[in-house]
C-alpha cells in the first residue's frame, strides 16, 4: 500500500537539477566583499596620519614635535588675526560692535593718519631750529595744531557714524559707545598698513 507520504517520482526528479544548479551556480565558492559586509578599507592618508601620529621615541623627540607644534599654532593665531577671525582676536578687538567700527575707519581716508608725520616733523624743527628762519618754525606749529584740530574734528564724525551704524545693527549692544569712540580713533590716527586686524573693506566701500 503506497504511503500518503511518500514523495512522487518525479518530484524529485525535477528538484534535483535545481538544487543542482544553486550549487554550481556564478555566486557557487564567491567570497563577499568588504562593502557588503560593512567594512571600509582605510584611505591611504589616514593610514599614512596614523603612522606619523605614532609615540616619540625619546624626550628630543617630543620636544621637537612640541616645538613644530606650538610654531604651526603661532602661524594660525597669526593669520587667523590678520582676517579678522574672533576666535584669535585680543580682547579689545573683539564683538561686532569693534568689528563696525573698524570696517567704518578702513572704509575712508582719515586725517589722523598724518599726524604723527608731522608731529615727528615739528619736533625735528624744534631740536634744530636755531639755524631756521622764525618763520619756517611758526610755520611748523601752526600745521601741527591745524592737523590736530582736523583729526579732532574727523575722529568726531567717524565716532558719529560708529554710533548710529552699532544702535542700528544691535540696539540691545552692551558695549559703552566712548570706548567704541577711542578705539576708533586709535586705530584712525594708525597707518592702514600697520593696522592690526588688517583692514577688510576697501576705500569708499559701504558698511
């Protein structure tokens, strides 16, 4: 009597080529890659970073890395400074409050920066006037007092327009407009190429 069970024939006679044919099939012995089993390959610049991050082998050697270190910083305070970047800026450059007036002082050509031209010039005159005319050294303290009474005059209005430009752009500002007003004016009566930050904005640019 025939089993309900048993399989037919011919059933597996046709399972058995298939089965087959998984075996031997093109993925049959193939080894998964990397990607698919989640795994990266290191780039040869990470693995070249890690090789150069390695232990010193001696004190002359951790000194030396120390040095090049702290030289490779002074380099990007230095530069970072230079752009105006507030994580290397001093304390009194700082905020952008600071940062509208110095961009309002490098933005136009500001009388201080003669001043201590001809301040140099009229003490020159008096160290050696006795062989000058009396003229030539009234001359010379006449221009020194008009130039002062002009930078007087020019710090006013940049510290004008510093004022109105800060109530604008932060009217909650906490700073003290007078120290907003020296240090504007410090930094009119400096040379634009010894001006630390360096200038970010051109002559006659708008603020």
């Amino acid at each position: 009597m025939p089993s309900l069970f048993a399989r037919k024939t011919s059933d597996a006679v046709t399972e058995a080529p298939a089965a087959a044919e998984a075996e031997s099939g093109p993925n049959k012995g193939r080894t998964p890659s990397k990607r698919e089993l989640g795994q990266t390959t290191p780039k040869r610049r990470e693995t070249t970073r890690r090789a150069v991050e390695k232990a010193p082998v001696d004190r002359r050697e951790a000194a030396k890395r120390m040095r090049e270190k702290s030289r490779q910083e002074r380099i990007e305070a230095r530069e970072g400074m230079a752009k105006g970047d507030e994580k290397y800026l001093l304390a009194r450059d700082r905020g952008p409050e600071r940062k509208i007036a110095r961009d309002v002082v490098d933005s136009r050509h500001t009388i201080g920066t003669w001043f201590f031209g001809v301040v140099f010039l009229v003490m020159l005159i008096g160290f050696t006037g006795k062989g000058l005319n009396n003229a030539v050294y009234l001359a010379a303290n006449g221009l020194f007092v008009l130039l002062l009474l002009a930078t007087l005059v020019d710090s006013y209005l940049i510290s004008r327009q510093v004022k109105k430009l800060v109530l604008e752009r932060h009217p909650d500002t906490k700073v003290r407009m007078r120290s907003l007003y020296i240090y504007a004016a410090m930094r009119a009566i400096s040379f634009r190429g010894i001006r630390s930050p360096k200038p970010q904005v051109k002559f006659g640019e708008k603020i």
